[in-house]
C-alpha cells in the first residue's frame, strides 16, 4: 500500500474515531439530565405542575400542553425552538440559562403532558 492509501485510511479511522466519542459523550450527558427537575425548576411557575398554566402563566400567554390540538399541531423543533428562544412579551428565551442538551430533553415532558388524561 503507498503512503497517501495508508495516510487515507489512517485519517478516516481517526475522523470517524472522534466521530463516535464525541457522539457517545453527547448521549451519555443527555442520559444523565434530570429533565422533570429541569421543568420544575424552569417551567412550572407558568406552565404549573401539570402543564397547565398558572394564573401567572395565563396572564403571559402559556401554552397549555395538555391541550391535544396544540400537541398535534405543534414540533418537537418548534418546542425546542420556543424554549431556546422564547418569544417577545411572553416568554424569556432559556438558551443562556439551559444547555442544547437540557432544552432537547424537555420536549418528552412537555410531550408527556399531551397524553395525561
């Protein structure tokens, strides 16, 4: 084998090497989020314990996450889109107080609200 087959092959076990740790970091942290603790710390005092605002949230326009037709309409990217950025006059943007990770691993809890009876 001449030098530039072997230089290839050696830079494609290291690129997908660094591929696969770095992957498997980022599961293994999203694995150790307590994402409930995360909602009740965050989002409770608007969207209260049950997904359902609070009087405080009702006054700033909170979605209710119990609602089937808002969970039907709605994505997981625009969940995570919403969280991360908020929206002016409702809802503060979390991106400098939440991880990418941590914001990703609240939309199954506001999911888990839509299929609660």
């Amino acid at each position: 084998m001449d030098k530039k087959k072997i230089f290839a092959v050696t830079s494609s076990a290291v690129i997908l090497g660094m591929a696969v740790y770095f992957s498997g970091n980022s599961i293994i942290r999203a694995a150790n989020i307590d994402a409930e603790m995360l909602y009740m710390s965050h989002c409770k005092t608007c969207h209260g314990t049950d997904g359902k605002p609070t009087d405080l949230g009702e006054g700033l326009g909170a979605r209710d996450f119990t609602d089937p037709q808002w969970q039907t309409k709605i994505t997981d990217e625009q969940i995570i889109k919403q969280i991360t950025e908020g929206s002016a006059g409702q809802m503060f943007p979390f991106k400098d107080k939440l991880s990418e990770e941590e914001i990703k691993a609240l939309v199954p809890i506001v999911r888990g609200f839509g299929k609660k009876e």
